[in-house]
C-alpha cells in the first residue's frame, strides 16, 4: 500500500513539473509583448515631445504607434483567452537596419524611431500565436518607423 503511495505521488509530482514546463513559454512569451509595449509607448511619449514641423510625418506616426498599441494589447489578451493548447516557436528575428545619426535638433524623433525598432525587435521574438495581432502590430510598428524617418527627412530637408 505504501509503494502504491510512493508510485501515485511521484506520478502526480511528474505531471504537475510537465504542465508546468508547457505552461511557462506562454509566461516568458509575454514578457516579449509587454517588453514592445512599453517601447511603443515611450517611441508615443518622444513623438509627442517632437515639434510639429514635420510635414505631418510626425502625426502619422502617432496615430500608428497608438493602432500599433492597441494591436499588442489585443495580442496579449488573445494569448491570455487562448488556453496554451498548441504548440509554440520561437520566431526567426530578422535583423532591422538602425540609423541612429540625427541631428541634434531631431532627438525626440531618433528616440521614438530607436523605441520603435526595439518594440520591432520584441514582438519578432514573441511567438506567432496571438490571434494576428502579432503581426498586424508588427506591420504598424514599421510603418511608424518609415513615418518618423520620412519627419527626420523632411525637417532636415525643410
């Protein structure tokens, strides 16, 4: 009776120690969505404090940082709905160019383009599962990123 004992809670021991394995990937994944998160909303912080003067660059921006913020968080709540009932991987990170030569006067933009390419970065490190959230943030995180270099752009041209 006593080794029926032994052999059931080391059973339940097992199962409890692979269910927790399956369930951390979804924890650890989230940290890459919150991570983009909270670039995306700095990235919206530095925007903000930019001058205007930016051929409305600077504004497109904006309005896609804050679609790109609702994307995430849409992510974030599809994972936590979505049960960890399929598998996950790890996505390939496709390396993304940095400019980080600006002038003096463009910091606000070269800093919200900087937290942007890492917000990029973030949700390429998340897994794919999120409902194409995912993605559709990581399309409005780069065309962000093409509006506050088109604002660089033009404020050094006009």
């Amino acid at each position: 009776m006593r080794n029926e004992m032994r052999k059931i809670g080391a059973a339940a021991l097992g199962l409890v120690i692979c269910l927790g394995m399956f369930a951390l990937p979804a924890r650890a994944d989230q940290k890459f969505m919150q991570n983009a998160l909270s670039d995306l909303r700095t990235a919206q912080q530095f925007l903000k404090k930019a001058t205007a003067d930016k051929g409305g660059h600077r504004q497109n921006a904006l309005d896609i940082v804050a679609r790109a913020i609702t994307a995430v968080n849409n992510g974030i709540a599809y994972d936590r709905q979505n049960p960890n009932d399929r598998p996950r991987r790890r996505n390939e990170v496709d390396p993304f160019e940095n400019n980080f030569r600006a002038a003096a006067d463009q910091y606000n933009m070269q800093q919200a383009k900087n937290f942007l390419e890492s917000a990029l970065g973030n949700l390429q490190k998340a897994t794919a599962d999120k409902g194409g959230y995912r993605e559709q943030a990581m399309d409005l995180v780069r065309e962000a990123i093409g509006q506050t270099q088109k604002g660089i752009d033009y404020d050094r041209r006009n």
